[in-house]
C-alpha cells in the first residue's frame, strides 16, 4: 500500500468515476483503476462497486475512505510543515477560535517579527496528537467535566498532562438575523426548535457531552443541524448572516469582541466544560508558551 494508491481510490470516490479521478489526478483511467484494483488486492475485499454509471464505495470501502482522507491529510500537513527555530517560536493548537487568533495577534504585537508562529486547528483528539508529535508545544482545549478522568487516562500514555484552568457554561450564540437575537436567555426546551450550525464532530465535544448537564434535560438527536463544518469563517458567516445559530462556550473576551453576534444564556445550564491546555509531561516550556497561559489565563 502506498500514498498514491490511496489519492487514487479517494479521488475516484469524490469524482464519482475513474475517468474523473484520472482528470483531476492527470493520469491514464486505466492507470487509476490497476492502483485501485491493486490496493483492493492488498486488503482482500472490494473497495468500489462498478458500474456503467461509474463508481461508488462499498460499506467496507466507506470505511477505507473515511481513515484514507486521515491519512492523506496528515500526510500534506507533514509535507507543509515548516521547520522553525524552536527557541524563537510559538507553536499552538486550538479549537477553531476567533478570540485565539486574536491573542495571537497580541503575541506578535508584544514579540515581534522575530518569532515564529505556527497555529493548528482542530478536534480535540488532533489537537492532542499534534501535542505528542511534537509539531504542538501547547494544545488548548475543552473538555466535559466529566470526560476529564478519561482525558487524562489518555494522556498518560502519551505522557502528556492537562492543566485545567477554568470552568465554563455553554450558551447559544445568535447573530443580527436570528429571532431571538435580543431575547438575553432561552430554555432548553427551546433549543429542538432551532437550526444551528455543528462544529467538528469530536468525541470530547461540547454536542457529544450535551446529554450530561441539567441530568439529561436534553436529546441531542433532537436538535437540528442543518449545517456541519470545521471552518470558524463560515460560522461566523453563517450567524452573521442567516437565522442559524451555534453552541458555544459562554465566553466572550470583550476587547476581543469583532462580531455582532451575541451570547443567549441557556436556563439552569450548569457549568460543565473544562477548559486548560496540553502539555508535555516533565517539559519546560517556553516563554513564548508561558507568555501564552498567562494571557489566556487573564482572558479566563
């Protein structure tokens, strides 16, 4: 098995046929189906189902599919990855986060052209692999209080610690377009009758863990995601601009707010989520690093 076998088989499956695959890939169709067939050889079972109206993964391949686009990813992620002088450079992973880019904007402003900045986004699992790889000094995440015994169950075998730092409610966030933009406050029993927007699906997520506050007040199958997406852009966008809205942590930094969008407190909702950084076991950390939790500790 190998890279170019598995951007043949995602490919086709995005394109819907080899034909496509082999335009986008500027290759022969015969040479993307021999690499498919090839790789379905090496794993003994039928990645794609042929037809005359193309192709189309198989259930197993589904599964091949969804780890393949892992893969891919992380390979161009190492590809891209820039080398810099670790002691004159900040390398941070967070969730999506418009207050993080702007603290990160502080650092510049208070270090200099001088130091490197390197930011990753993702899930928490990402996050926490992009810490054990060394390509993160620090990983800022949030975690369901009571996920955090197995978070850190977790960490100790990659010999990584979470320090957590505060404790944080969730809150609807709503812009400009959105009914219920000046109403301060809903009810959890208002929350099935709203369209929001999903942020990356994650094991450790804020909508994975929504069943634990208020004992279960809430069926998280009940709410109605009408758009999923790992880009804050298109959030933002998307509250900015339409009657949609999203689960967020109850927590907006003042002078870092850019945005008319506001924060609706959801009734009895108890604080829930932990909130704290990553980091390597027994491993100093750099100023930069240390500058960095003494300034989001401050916004905390």
């Amino acid at each position: 098995m190998d890279i170019k076998q598995l951007q043949y088989f995602v490919t086709a499956c995005e394109q819907g046929s080899f034909s496509g695959a082999a335009a986008c890939m500027y290759t022969s169709q015969p040479n993307v189906s021999r690499n498919v067939r090839e790789l379905e050889h090496e794993l003994g079972r039928a990645l794609l189902m042929r037809s005359g109206k193309g192709v189309q993964p198989t259930p197993y391949g589904k599964t091949v599919l969804e780890y393949a686009r892992i893969i891919l990813k992380n390979t161009s992620a190492i590809s891209s990855l820039a080398v810099p002088d670790e002691q004159n450079s900040l390398c941070l992973s967070t969730y999506p986060s418009n207050m993080i880019a702007r603290l990160l904007i502080e650092f510049y402003e208070t270090w200099g052209c001088d130091y490197h900045i390197e930011h990753q986004e993702g899930t928490v699992e990402e996050i926490i692999n992009h810490v054990y790889q060394g390509i993160s000094e620090l990983g800022i995440v949030y975690v369901a209080q009571k996920q955090v015994p197995l978070f850190q169950h977790i960490l100790s075998h990659k010999k990584l610690e979470f320090f957590p730092m505060d404790t944080k409610k969730i809150c609807v966030y709503a812009g400009p377009n959105h009914p219920l933009f000046h109403a301060g406050s809903v009810n959890f029993a208002d929350l099935p009758g709203l369209k929001f927007v999903g942020g990356v699906r994650d094991f450790f997520s804020m909508e994975h863990h929504l069943e634990n506050v208020s004992v279960g007040i809430i069926d998280t199958h009940a709410l109605n995601y009408v758009v999923y997406t790992n880009s804050d852009h298109l959030t933002v966008n998307l509250l900015l601009h339409t009657d949609i809205c999203s689960l967020g942590l109850n927590f907006m930094y003042g002078p870092y707010e850019q945005y008319n969008i506001k924060p609706l407190e959801i009734n009895g909702c108890e604080p829930f989520l932990q909130i704290g950084y990553v980091r390597a076991q027994e491993s100093p950390l750099s100023a930069q690093a240390e500058w960095m939790i003494g300034a989001f500790r401050k916004m905390l």
